[in-house]
C-alpha cells in the first residue's frame, strides 16, 4: 500500500508571499480560517510574523489571530517534517490495537506526538477519527489515509516513503 | 466497452484503490480490452472494499476485495466478458445486490450511493435524483415543511431534533439574508456515514440543502467539512459545479428564479466544532467557542442571522422524502423514531460497514447478523454506540432495539449511530479514562466543568484504579460520580454535558475493571 508518490514540496517562509496568496480572502465568510489553511499548504506551517499581517487583512488584533491559529489542531507554528504521520487515537481504532501500534511507531521514528524524527521525514500527531472506523486500525500521512495497519506494514511504507525524498533531493 | 466499478472513496483508497484504478487501466490496453472506469462511491461494505463491479448483460457482477495481486488472475479469468468462467475466481461475489448483506438493508437515503458514478448529474438524475427538487418547486415552503412534519425526520447528527420543526423556525423569522448550515464535522469515533453519502452520493446533498434553502428562503448555503477528510472535500467541490453547470446551483435554479449557492468551508481538526454553536463561530472565522443558547441558531445563527444548521445524513435525507413523500418515509422505523437511519459498525469487528435500516432493528442483529462478530473472533465484551459520548453497553444488553427512546430507556442514546464493537481484551477502566481524556484535549474551554471536570475526572480514575483497598476505591467513586454530576447539569454543552455517559456506564457495567486486580492481570 503505497499511493503518495512523495512528500509535498513547502516554500521557504516568505510573508509578502504569504500576503499575496491571502489577500483574496479579506471579507470572504471565515476569511482568516481559509488563510491560515492556505498559508499552511504553501508554507507548511504559519510563522509568527503571519500574525500581524492577517490582523491586517483581516481586521483583527494580533491577539486575535493568535487565539484562532492555537485554538485548532491542525494548525502548525513550526516548520513540520516533510511527512506528517497522524495516528489515531480513537475508541474504534483503540478496539482494534491502535494503542500498542501508536507505541510501535513512536518507538521506531524515534519521536513521540508532536515531534519530528532526527531524519526531519515524518513529524508524529495524534488525530482523533478518520472516519474508517470498519478498517481499524488507521493513520494519515499528509492527506492519504491507510487503514488496517500493523506496524510493519508502516515500516515497508516509511522506508519507501523515505527513499522518494532521497530521489527527490537527488533530482 | 465494458464498464468497471472501482470506488474513489476514502475506506477503498485506504486500501489501495487508486493504484488499483491504475494496475487494471494497464493490464486491460496490454491485453488490448476495451473498458470504461467508473468512479462510483462506496457501496458500504467496508469489509469487501475495494469492491470492483463489472457490468455485464447479466445485469453488475462484484469481486472483492480486490488486491494489486488479483489483478492479473481476473483477466485471466476473463472476468470482463465471461460471468461463468469469472465466477470461478475466488474473490467472485456475484450480483452485489443478492449478497444477504445488501438485501437485508432498507435503503432510501443511501439508494444511489456506490451505485452511481458520484459525480454525475445524469447518473444522479437517471436514479431519482432532482426529483424531489422539482416536487419542492412546485409547492410552497409551507408544502416543503408539511412533507417533512409527515416523514418525521429528526435530526441525525445526534441530538434527534424534529428537522421540521427547525425549518419552521427559520421559515418564520423575518431577516434580509437566511442560511443552510450542514454540519459535515463528523468527529465521533466510529462514524462515516456522512463521508459515505459525501463521497458517494454528493448530489443528495446538494439536493436537500437547494430544498432547504427553498423552505425557509434562504439562498446561501455552507457545508463545514472536517479536514481530515481531503478526498471528501475534493469530491463536494466537483459534484457542486456539475451541478452549477447543470443549472441545479446558482441563480435561477431551472428556471424558477430561485437562487441558492454552496459553498465547502474546512474546519480544522477541532472536534468541538461539530456542536452547532461552536461550528457557526468557526464558520466565522473565529476560535470555536460555543455560545450560549438561547438564542437559537434558528434565530440567530452565522452573521446573527436566522440559520438552518442540519447534519449531512439530514439534509441528503431531505430528497428521498421530497420525492416519495414524507408518509412513505414514515413507513419505517418504530415509534417516534421513523425513518431509516444508516448505522456504522465499526472497531473489532469482521464484517464492518453501513447499514441503512429502520428503526428497531436490534444491537445483536447489527453485530451479529450484519457484522459476523468481532474480527478478532473472540467475544464481544462491550459496545460503544453514539461516538464518544455515547454510553459503553455490556454483551448483556445487545437485545436493545436500536431507536431514540429505547436506547434512552437502556441509559444510551443513538447519537449519529456509530457502533464501536470491543473483543474481551478491553479494560474498561482505560475506556472510561480515555474519554475524560479526551474531553480534556477537546473541550474549548468556555465553561469550567468541561475545562477542568474531565483533567480531574482523569485524575479520580488513576486513583481509582491505583486504591490500594476497597475502602479507598470506594471513596474515589464517590467523587468520581459527584464530578460526572457536575460535568452533567453545569456544563454548557454536550460536550462535557455527555462526556459522563461514557464514564459512568462503564462504572455501572463494568466495575471490576477499575480494581488494582484487574489492571494487573
């Protein structure tokens, strides 16, 4: 199981860059929320100096914007790895061993919830339900679910995972 | 050209789906076939994904579950053109329809779902689809909300609030702008009913939403959708500009001078969003902190504005209703729960999936007869039903029928009728941690016993678990149960209004659990 072609490729922080993507989001229903989405999928993660520049467009305190981009999970302040491994935590996974295979992959990247592995590739979340609860238990990387892991079916993916960054970075 | 089914749908792309899509498109120009993909939804089974269907004189022939190492052997099977020589090959199902699975489900909201490329307005159209649209055309908002009064239709996402009522409301407000709000944050564990129909039979949604607009006048609608649900989003967004090119979204809908635009919002992975309130603040980009009630998102909702805010399930329930009648959707369930509800079997369990059926059904004849026990095949010990925040049910009382009020009478509730199944490996003191876990991680805070009742909820577990003697146990329960008091009448929402459901049932069913012997075994 093996659909990712590769890891998604993030921008270096630019915020006149950051800027100009969101303008278009100004007086838009949950403008600010569809911004910081945008920010994300460019950049990977919103930096700080976002702040004051969404208040801005957005017509909010800094303040404001701060309390909105920590209030939700998805939302990351720092430069994530370049895979993102959600695993999930919920009673349906649980039911079927997701507590054990969560420790099996903390322990095999080396990084607990939260953290990056020392290789920057894969930075570890706990996610609460993907929604393909009748093939516990589950994960996502980036935006591809796989259901019914066992923990070596994880490692065969990460390394080949592993090795499409090598080949990018090689290109 | 022979048309192939393979879904583009979450639970069969987490299985391989998309490459299989890729492997059978090859293997069939290297052999010089000629066929058609089509990208339907998903049917339901989740067991026999990915389900590939091939259509044939003889009517849809299914394989599944299909694997990249199936591949070759299918064609070698020449399972395209030869029903008879294909049928010899392993994973044959013959006519999906027939499968005991399918046949004994009462389908009405997800009729067209896994059947129908997803997408496709004509696919949708040439099934029923529109129908009910035209039918709400043709009558007056007040027709539209009788017929819905008739079907009885609750409201799905969990709370079970009669949907014509809440439509009554919005209709009688008078403001310059209304809106439709469907609530697509689907955060209960255990629940993927409105991921199915989004994937499957996006058009159904988009049809009850039109039809809701048209009842209370409103000519703007949000779908807020969960971002762990990418495809899903990708999808809705395709089925609504068909549908906008089609003339059945935007401005003057077929005609009519009516005027109703969808748009999809993404949340971001706060499970507290899925409470009205709390989503209507997010839609607004804001933290999702809940607000008081009253007033009502009724009368005032997004913008302050009198909104309609319905669950998926709801709303793609809507066209059915529309177009057979609410008294024909009456027809089914028990009670005062009528209508067909899709339940979701999900955790240990062999045969998981969707089940659509009327109310009434039992606990034991979902898992037992829909679902062929635990995957494990050991013993079912517990079953939670309602997402999180629904009670953990011993094997003891599987005979309850699955309906509001008898699960309300057993000390439940159905929620969106998610069923998570637990083998005899489960320790029910953890379950019952877990969930003040939980409420701690995703409690937004607004109100103290939420905020700080589950972090000392978990708290009073571990000492409950870690009492050295009864005596010391037993005090413990008590505050564990003054707490869940607490949580319960002084919470301002479900979230920590419920999160004692949970708790307190798997003290009540299971009490050893929480004794130091039982951690230890």
């Amino acid at each position: 199981m093996q659909q990712l072609a590769g890891p998604l490729t993030y921008q270096d922080w630019d915020l006149d860059k950051a800027r100009e993507a969101v303008l278009e989001y100004a007086g838009r229903t949950g403008g600010v929320m569809i911004a910081l989405h945008r920010i994300q999928e460019i950049f990977g993660y919103i930096d700080d100096s976002a702040m004051p520049m969404l208040g801005k467009v957005f017509n909010l305190s800094r303040a404001e914007v701060h309390g909105i981009a920590s209030f939700y999970h998805d939302f990351k302040r720092e430069k994530p790895g370049r895979y993102t491994v959600k695993v999930c935590q919920a009673e349906a996974c649980q039911a079927m061993g997701s507590e054990k295979l969560t420790e099996e992959i903390k322990a095999f990247l080396g990084a607990d919830f939260h953290e990056t592995s020392a290789d920057g590739n894969f930075t570890l979340e706990p996610v609460y339900c993907l929604g393909n609860c009748a093939c516990s238990p589950n994960i996502m990387i980036d935006t591809q679910t796989y259901g019914r892991v066992s923990i070596d079916g994880f490692k065969s993916l990460a390394s080949t995972l592993a090795k499409a960054v090598n080949e990018q970075e090689a290109k | 050209m022979v048309k192939v089914y393979i879904p583009r749908e979450t639970t069969a792309d987490s299985l391989g789906a998309e490459l299989l899509v890729k492997a059978i498109a090859t293997e069939a120009k290297y052999r010089k076939l000629d066929i058609e993909i089509v990208r339907n939804g998903s049917r339901g089974a989740c067991w026999l994904e990915p389900l590939v269907e091939v259509e044939t004189d003889k009517g849809r022939v299914g394989y599944g579950p299909v694997t990249l190492d199936d591949v070759p052997d299918l064609f070698d099977a020449d399972f395209l053109n030869d029903i008879q020589s294909g049928g010899k090959h392993a994973k044959f199902l013959g006519d999906v329809d027939k499968l005991p699975w399918f046949a004994n489900q009462e389908r009405l909201t997800f009729a067209r779902c896994g059947i129908i490329e997803a997408t496709s307005v004509a696919a949708y159209a040439s099934l029923g689809g529109f129908v009910g649209l035209k039918n709400a055309m043709a009558t007056t908002p007040d027709g539209i909300i009788e017929e819905m009064k008739a079907s009885g239709l609750r409201g799905r996402g969990g709370a079970a609030f009669p949907t014509a009522i809440k439509w009554r409301t919005v209709a009688d407000c008078k403001a310059d702008q209304k809106y439709i709000v469907c609530n697509a944050d689907e955060g209960d564990s255990g629940t993927f009913s409105d991921r199915m129909i989004m994937e499957g039979d996006p058009l159904s949604l988009v049809e009850g939403m039109t039809i809701a607009g048209l009842a209370v006048g409103a000519d703007k609608g949000y779908i807020y959708l969960r971002s762990e649900y990418p495809l899903t989003q990708k999808i809705l967004n395709e089925a609504i500009a068909n549908a906008e090119a089609a003339g059945y979204l935007g401005e003057n809908i077929q005609g009519s001078g009516k005027n109703f635009t969808l748009e999809v919002f993404m949340g971001a992975g706060a499970y507290i969003c899925g409470e009205e309130t709390s989503l209507l603040e997010s839609l607004e980009g804001k933290r999702g902190q809940i607000r008081f009630k009253p007033p009502l998102p009724a009368i005032e909702g997004l913008h302050g504005k009198p909104t309609v805010v319905n669950n998926v399930i709801s709303l793609a329930s809507v066209p059915v209703i529309l177009e057979k009648g609410g008294k024909h959707y009456a027809g089914y369930g028990q009670g005062r729960s009528l209508g067909t509800m899709p339940f979701q079997l999900g955790g240990n369990i062999k045969n998981g999936g969707l089940v659509e059926k009327g109310f009434g059904l039992t606990l034991r004849q979902l898992i037992e007869d829909f679902g062929a026990g635990t995957a494990t095949g050991k013993p079912v010990r517990a079953i939670q039903v309602g997402g999180p925040l629904g009670a953990y049910f011993p094997a003891s009382l599987l005979d309850t029928p699955l309906d509001y009020e008898e699960f309300a009478k057993a000390g439940g509730m159905l929620g969106h009728g998610g069923v998570v199944v637990f083998d005899d490996t489960v320790n029910m003191a953890k379950q019952a941690r877990f969930s003040m876990e939980f409420c701690a991680v995703e409690s937004c805070g607004k109100c103290t016993p939420c905020r700080i009742g589950s972090v000392r909820g978990m708290e009073v577990i571990d000492r409950i678990v870690g009492a050295k003697n009864a005596e010391e146990r037993n005090a413990e329960h008590i505050v564990l149960k003054d707490l869940c008091e607490t949580m319960e009448s002084a919470s301002l929402c479900a979230m920590g209004g419920l999160t004692p459901v949970p708790v307190m049932s798997a003290v009540k069913h299971f009490v050893s659990d929480f004794e130091k012997e039982f951690q230890d075994r």
